[in-house]
C-alpha cells in the first residue's frame, strides 16, 4: 500500500514536471492552467497527509518549479571569469593563437566560435535536474542571488529534459534583451526611466526586490554557451559537445555557434556576423573564440582574469563623423522640452542615422555645440544614438551658428519654465491644454500596462485631439456613435469595438489605474509600491510628502512629484471624474490563483439560477476578462439554457466549456 503511494506521489511530481517544462520553457502547454492547479492540489493534499513522502525536489516546495533560497550574495563553487579582448585579426593572432601555438595542431584546429552576447552572465545551478539557484557574475567570486528574478523567463527550464543529466550542474550563459523589448520596455516607462541601452535594462530586471505580476518577465532571454561545475561520470570531451548537451536538456543555445579551423575561417566567421548584427533581434558585441578540447582547455589553464583557451573577438566601437543640420525642440508628455540633433544621415552598420537625443540643453552646453559643427555620432547600446563630441578644429566659424534655446512652446506657445531641481530642463508649464502633452498623455493612458484600451491606437489619439473631441481622459469614455462618426475612415464595426474596449477598460487593478494617471517619474514599479502601501485611493490622496519618502524605492524626487500631483486640483477633479462618474473601479484582491484569473471568457445562454450581471461582475472581480464572440483567444465559454451557435464555434476551437453547475462550483471554491 505505502509503496504504490510513493509510486503515484512520483508520478505525479513527474507529471508536474513535464507540465512545467511545457509551460515555462517550450511555452506551449499541454493542459489549462487549472487542471494545473488541480495536479499541484492533489500533490499538496497527499504530502500534507504523508510528510515523510516529501522529497526535496517536490513541485510544491517551489514557485514553477524553483526551490526559493533567501540569499542575498553566492559563492560562485568556481570564479566566472572574464574574457581578454581584441578588436582586429593581427591582435587575434598575436595575443591569442600565438602563445599558445605549441598546444595547437600544425595542420588543423577545432575552434568553437559563438556570438558575444550583450547582457548579464548568469549562473544557473541545477541539482538532480532541478533549478535551484540562479546568480549574476558579481565579482566573479561573489555574485548576486537573482533566482526570484529569473523565475518567469520562459527561456531558463525549471526542470531539465530527459533523465540521464548530472547530479549537479552550473550551466553559464547570457540572460540578455531582445531590441524590440527594449522599445516596449521604453514606451511603457515600466521602470520610471529611459534605458540606454538592453543591457542596463536586463539589469533592472535582475535586480528588482518585488516581483510582481504587473511587469512581464518575457522581456528578458537566456542562451547558455558553457557550464561551471559539474558533477557527473560521464566527461565531455568538447566544448560543442557541451552545449549540443545543453540543448538536450532543454536549454537555449544560439544556433550561430560554429566550428572554424583556422585563423582564415574566424576571420570569414566575424566578418560574416559583423555584417549581418543589425539583423539580429539581440544586441552582440562581438565573437567569442574558445578552444574546443576541453583537454586542451585544462592544460592552458587561466589567469586571475580570463582563461586563456577563450578570447573575445569584439566589433569596434560604432562612432561616425557628420555635421549638425539643426536642433530640434520636442516636447513630451510631461512637458519636458527635448533637444534632438538633426545631422547629414550616416550608416552605422547598416542602419540610416540621423538624428539623436541630445537630452538637455546642458548637454548641448557642455558639448559646446553649434549647427554645422562636424560631430562624432555613436550608436549606444546599440539602439539610441548619441552625440559623443565635437571636431573643433573642424569648425568653421563663417558657417556655424549660435543654437537658440526656445522661450515659448512649440505647440501651443506657452512660456518655457525650467525645472527648479536641476536648472537644465525646459518645460512647457501648459500640461493637459497643450495639445502635445495631452496626446501623450492620452497615449500613456491608453496603453497596455495603463488602461490598456485596445483599437484606439495613436492616429485616433491624434485625430481625436486635433478635431477636440477629446481634451482630458474623462472624454474619452464619453465618446458615443455619434462623436465617434465625425473621425474620417472609421467605420461602424471599430466604433463598436471601441465603445466596446472603453467598457471593458473600467475595470482595472489599482496598479494600472495609478500608473494610468501619467504622474512624473511614476512607472508601473512604483505604481505598484504605492498600491502596496497605500491599499485603496482615499489613503494615496491623504498621504503626506513623509509618507511617499518613507516608501522603499521613492526617492525625495518621486516623492514630490506624488504630493504635487494629489495637491493639484485638476488632477484630483479629473481622479474624482474618472472613479465616481465614469466608474473605473478595481479590486485589490483578487486572487490571483484563481481559476479564472486572466482568463478570457464568452457567456452563451440563459442563466438560471444566478443574475447573469452578478456572473459577469463577480468573474470580473476575480480578473477575468469577459468578450462577446468566440475568437481562438478565448479560454472559456459558459454555456446556459439554449445556447446560441457560439457554442459549436468553441467546440471546433477546443474551448474550455462550462455549464452553469460548474460555474457556481467554480465561483463558490473561489
Ligand atoms: S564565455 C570563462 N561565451 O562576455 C569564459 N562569454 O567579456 C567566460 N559573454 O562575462 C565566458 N557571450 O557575460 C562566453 N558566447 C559567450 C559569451 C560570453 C557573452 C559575456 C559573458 C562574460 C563577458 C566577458
């Protein structure tokens, strides 16, 4: 009796498992998130019941998977070295090949040659297959812990593949961002700031305190090129070999990886790649040489710094030369005043430049700049460019001139103030009457993380503004059929799913709703902190400039700018407009280990014995979205007496089908 316990406790584990693999890495599953649940349920009831069952590696000592240790720095078992650098084939030859060219083959060599990632090295160390614990290089001796982190990188498998891996593994590699997140990353203001550049951005990531389920951990992704420590029978002889293994155990690895012989075919492989990088969804710095024997590797050995069987073959730094056609003044939706140099277009590896960012006019003060200068242009991170520096033996004084700082708006011709607490930033003190902050500010609102009101997008946004629909965001849910009609090209079925998003958009989290009102430097992290401390509203608008300070994570800038916003009496006009007259409401509890948490449901049917307002409020409540047609997004379909023809849809679309019972079952569990 005991025995066939154990067996179905480990079947089950298993079962969880495989499930978790499919959902967090190959991020296709097999079953509803709640047949899941259920699976995790029964795990939990039975080791509940029989403890001295419970083994280390249980699902259920662990979030997806991950066993949760609480430490702060870790020991790396050994060092995560760095790597020595060249930037050309001479450098190559007589920095790496040359020393140690009497352990080379005379006539062939076996060199592994992979992409140089641009992101954080990151060490993940599995015990019996299991993730355990993940850490950044730090120092190379000491890293930091980041397993909560990493949790939901779909890329890095709580569980590995198969059954034959080793007792232990550290398994090294790259968490990095992919270019276009980046841009998301930045319209959305998720972390209050800019980020230059994928890398710092990852790092923020990394280094968050609350994970917390606004923010989407899919930004980030993870290639493996090599293991640390190891503890297994079997030895590898070869570095590709290593990392044909990883993949087995379901670990990503870049399929750019390959094999040269010579010093010829590494020079054909980087030039190739050097061409081909702005093509590549990620940023890369360069290549990466290793030795493939790992023999070879062992005799060769390291320094205190890098190992001298690898070297980074990197890209040179991407500057060019132009001249400054003018500057730009652009306003945001806060109202900060941007210069943007305008210049003759350039082409950094590929890619037409011309214009950057020149953030302030300090910036432009400290370059001492002046249109026609001949300018040093680089392409930062990869992404933004920038304007690094001037020529000055270049100007020519009959044919520069003086830049001048604006006085007045460029939109609606206000004065320009500048910020007390840095001198060095314009801004248009207009706010919402200014037609471009009010777009952005619209445009923010709107947003994904914000309202996240689908089918208006920014050309309605513009338009809406232009013909003065809109002027604050409580217009926005006053729009009807009739308004709507006066915008050229929008015909009656966007109107009804606008109308149709505008609903649906009331219901909301407290998060999204602070986020939503577009306060300075408040990006959904703070957002968040805030709805943590504050819980409901009423408390956020009492609070006092000391309660915002004492927040962790708001700092005396942030802080002033909540107390300025809740003391502003537009601002709370359009805050009491919104929540009592429009009625954007929230819940803060929802649980989120509901069944119907996020899940996308159709109503099909009379319900009989609940009101069907009640159903569609109470699976609100528990953060269900509700929609009126069966599309292959949706999860759920609930089915009362004579239902229409939508039922027949979702059964060809294996939609998950629930009958009233199950309904009350399910809210009543809830
Ligand atoms: S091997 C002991 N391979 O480059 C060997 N590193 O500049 C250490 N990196 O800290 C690393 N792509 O973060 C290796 N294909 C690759 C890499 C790579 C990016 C990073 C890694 C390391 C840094 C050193």
């Amino acid at each position: 009796m005991k025995k066939s316990l154990k067996k179905e406790i480990e079947e089950l584990r298993n079962e969880i498992h495989y499930h978790n693999h499919r959902y967090h890495v190959l991020n296709h599953p097999e079953i509803p998130d709640y047949k899941f649940d259920e699976l995790l349920y029964k795990l939990k009831h039975l080791e509940n019941l029989f403890p001295h069952l419970i083994t280390n590696n249980s699902p259920t000592k662990s979030v997806g998977g991950i066993t949760l240790l609480n430490i702060k720095k870790i020991n790396h078992i050994i060092p995560m070295l760095s790597l020595n650098n060249v930037f050309n084939e001479k450098d190559l030859f007589l920095k790496f090949l040359n020393p140690i060219k009497n352990l080379l083959n005379k006539t062939k060599n076996y060199f592994c040659c992979e992409l140089k990632f641009d992101g954080i090295a990151t060490s993940l160390l599995y015990n019996n297959g299991q993730l355990i614990q993940a850490s950044t290089r730090g120092n190379g001796i000491i890293g930091e812990n980041i397993t909560n982190n990493i949790l939901y990188i779909n890329d890095i498998p709580h569980k590995l593949q198969g059954n034959n891996f080793p007792s232990i593994l550290e398994v090294r590699g790259e968490i990095f961002m992919k270019k276009v997140n980046l841009n998301i990353l930045n319209q959305n203001n998720i972390f209050n700031k800019q980020f230059a550049n994928t890398r710092s951005a990852v790092l923020s990531f990394l280094r968050l305190k609350n994970i917390n389920n606004n923010i989407n951990y899919n930004l980030l992704n993870f290639f493996s090129y090599g293991i640390g420590f190891i503890q297994s029978k079997k030895k590898i002889s070869s570095h590709i070999k290593i990392l044909k293994q990883l993949k087995n155990y379901g670990l990503p690895i870049s399929k750019h990886t390959t094999i040269c012989t010579s010093l010829k075919e590494i020079s054909f492989f980087y030039e190739k790649i050097k061409r081909e990088r702005n093509n590549f969804l990620y940023n890369i710095d360069g290549i990466v040489i290793k030795i493939d024997n790992i023999k070879i590797q062992k005799i060769l050995g390291c320094t205190s710094h890098a190992p001298k069987w690898a070297i980074a073959y990197k890209f040179p730094p991407q500057e060019k030369i132009t001249i400054l056609k003018n500057i730009i003044f652009q306003i945001g939706r806060t109202g900060v005043i941007t210069p943007v140099g305008k210049f003759k277009t350039i082409k950094i590896d590929g890619v037409n430049i011309s214009n950057a960012s020149l953030y302030n006019i300090n910036e432009i003060k400290k370059l001492n700049l002046k249109i026609g200068d001949v300018i040093v242009v680089q392409r930062c991170g990869d992404v933004i460019p920038k304007i690094i520096n001037i020529i000055k033996k270049e100007r020519k004084n009959n044919i520069t001139t003086n830049i001048i700082f604006p006085k007045i708006c460029p939109d609606c011709k206000s004065i320009l103030k500048i910020k007390n607490y840095n001198k060095k930033t314009l801004y248009c003190p207009s706010d919402l009457n200014c037609k471009s902050q009010l777009k952005g500010y619209l445009k923010h609102f709107i947003s994904r993380n914000a309202m996240n009101i689908n089918y208006i997008g920014n050309q309605l946004i513009n338009k809406l503004v232009d013909i003065n629909l809109v002027k604050n965001p409580i217009d926005l849910f006053n729009l009807n059929i009739n308004t709507l009609n006066k915008i050229p090209h929008l015909g009656n079925k966007s109107i009804l799913k606008i109308l149709n998003a505008i609903e649906i958009s009331k219901k909301t989290t407290f998060t999204r709703f602070l986020y939503s009102l577009g306060i300075s430097e408040v990006g959904l992290v703070t957002a968040n902190n805030l709805n943590k401390h504050f819980q409901n509203l009423s408390n956020f608008l009492n609070a006092d400039l000391k309660d915002f300070y004492s927040i962790s994570g708001i700092g005396k800038k942030i802080a002033y700018n909540l107390y300025k916003f809740i003391n502003d009496k537009k601002k709370l006009y359009i805050i009491n407009k919104l929540v009592n007259e429009i009625g954007i409401n929230w819940n803060n509890n929802i649980i989120i280990s509901n069944f119907f948490y996020k899940k996308k449901i159709v109503l099909t049917g009379k319900l009989i014995s609940i009101n069907r307002l009640k159903v569609i409020e109470k699976l609100i409540n528990l953060g269900a979205m509700i929609y009126n047609h069966i599309s292959k997004n949706i999860d759920i379909i609930i089915v009362g007496k004579n239902p229409g023809s939508k039922i027949f849809k979702a059964k060809k679309l294996n939609i998950i089908i629930i009958n009233e019972q199950q309904l009350l079952e399910l809210i009543n569990k809830n």
